[in-house]
C-alpha cells in the first residue's frame, strides 16, 4: 500500500484544493441533517435526512455522494441509521471510488458529525486513510473555491472491509462496561436531552454514570474544529482522562462520532462507539436510565 499523502485525519480547504486533480484523492460528500420536531412538554421527533438534492446542484468536482441514511447503513437493523454491514459497505465506498488504497477527504455542511461518521466507519472497516474537511462544504464555498453541478463516475475500486470490533460496543457490551465502573460513558447529546428535560422517544435521560460532553463544544464560533489543545480542555474537562478507554453515545450513534474524531486528534488511542445509543437504549425498559444532570 502506498503511503498516504494526506497531511492528517483533519484538512483544510487550501490543502484540498490543490490535490483534487491528485489520482489517489476521492472528495467523498455526505451532507444531511436531523431535522427535529418540538411536540411540546420537552419531547422531540427527528427525521434523518439525506442532502442529496444539494450536493446535485453544487459540489466539490470529483466529489461523489453518500447518502448518510441509506448507503452506509442497516436497512434490515430495528434500531434506525446502524452502521451497514461489511458487504454492502464495501460496495458503497467501492462504487464512490473509495479503495484499500484511496486517501478520503469526507465533506459534509461544516466538517461535522456526518463527516465523523463516515471517517469512524472506515476506521472500524480498516481504511485509515482518511480525513476530514475542516469547515466543510460552507466553509469551501464561502471561500469562493470551486464548485460543480457535473456528477463524477469515479472508476470503481477494491475495498477490503476489514472489522476493527473493538472500535463498536453494542448494548451488552455497554451495560457490562456501566457496571465494571472500567471506562468512562460519555453522552454526545445536548445537556436537555442528557438531563432528561427533552426527550426523543419513549424515556428521556441518560446511561447511568455517563458524563455530558456535548459534541458542539469541540467547535469554534466559525464551524471549524478547535485547536487539539482545546479539544484536550474540553475532554478533560468532561472526564476524559489518559489511559481510561472511553464509549461513546448520543441518539443514532452519529453525534458520538465527533467525540471519537476529538480523541483521535489528541492522541487518546482507546475508545469506541455505541452505535445503538439512545435509538435503542431508550425504547428498551429494561436498560436502566438516570434523569438529571450528573
């Protein structure tokens, strides 16, 4: 495998720019939203939502698309937006132009969660070689950079998945992590829905001993990622300490991810997903839930 050309797992568009014509590079765009829904009396509903029809009017050139709620996840999964399986998966970054051997610059609106998503996914699927935009697609067109409506057919290559479990609990594995006391829970979400004051879904609160290190916190006023020393603060500051493997949640195990991209940065080497998270811990009683703020 030849060596990554990719100057770190987080780039800006100055760097972007000057490497799209770069063979072994594939801009990879995977906008969408969770539009949510005020019910009243503090409960929620949200609708995931795919920005392909933006991506069609502009786009980065040679970027492809991923729809975040279909190509990437487990439509056969009771527990909404689960990360695919391996096959489909592999065919979804194969057909993008995604191989073992491919650097990938994930885009989203502003270089956030959906792009930690994908970057996540391809961690726990063996592909490191990737990176994500900082700023994102506002920040690329604010800057006045290039943008396309022509949709790129990227020649299909190999991708190997190849399982890094360790990178993904599942509810078992979390409650059994909650009770040995051995890792720190941390909860992605906002601190209403953490403390149970706003609610998606059937219960409201958050996964016993769980602290709330809201995924917005790792953000400048700008959208752009903050400094690692400042990443450092604030997971420090959650409880994030040397050494202590760290799980993270949020609603559809996609907000969790930025945390994950934070520790990654600073160079915090144990840590994992619940890609359950509050889609499947809240709507299952017998998983036991705290209200309040810690």
């Amino acid at each position: 495998m030849s060596p990554t050309s990719l100057p770190g797992t987080l780039v800006g568009p100055e760097w972007l720019v000057t490497h799209l014509d770069d063979p072994d590079v594939q801009v990879v765009d995977i906008r969408g939203y969770v539009n949510t829904q005020d019910l009243g009396n503090g409960e929620q509903r949200a609708e995931y939502v795919a920005a392909g029809e933006e991506y069609l009017a502009e786009h980065i050139p040679g970027s492809t698309y991923v729809d975040w709620t279909l190509d990437i996840t487990d439509q056969d999964c009771a527990v909404k937006v689960q990360l695919a399986k391996s096959d489909l998966f592999s065919t979804a970054m194969s057909e993008r132009g995604v191989g073992d051997a491919t650097d990938v610059v994930i885009v989203d609106h502003t270089g956030g969660h959906f792009a930690t998503r994908l970057w996540w996914a391809l961690k726990y699927y063996g592909h490191d070689r990737a990176a994500v935009l900082d700023g994102g697609f506002n920040r690329w067109k604010a800057l006045g950079l290039p943008l396309t409506q022509a949709v790129s057919e990227p020649e299909r290559r190999q991708f190997t998945p190849r399982e890094h479990g360790n990178l993904r609990v599942d509810s078992d594995g979390l409650l059994a992590k909650v009770r040995a006391g051995d890792a720190l829970i941390v909860d992605a979400r906002d601190p209403g829905q953490y403390s149970g004051a706003v609610r998606r879904g059937a219960r409201g609160g958050h996964v016993p001993s769980a602290v709330n290190i809201w995924a917005k916190s790792l953000f400048a006023d700008d959208g752009t990622w903050k400094k690692d020393e400042e990443l450092q603060h604030v997971l420090a500051a959650g409880g994030v300490k040397s050494g202590m493997p760290v799980i993270t949640y949020c609603n559809g195990g996609v907000t969790a991810t930025a945390i994950l991209f934070a520790l990654d940065r600073i160079g915090h080497g144990s840590w994992a997903n619940y890609d359950g998270s509050w889609n499947e811990w809240g709507e299952r009683p017998e998983l036991p839930v705290v209200e309040g703020s810690a």
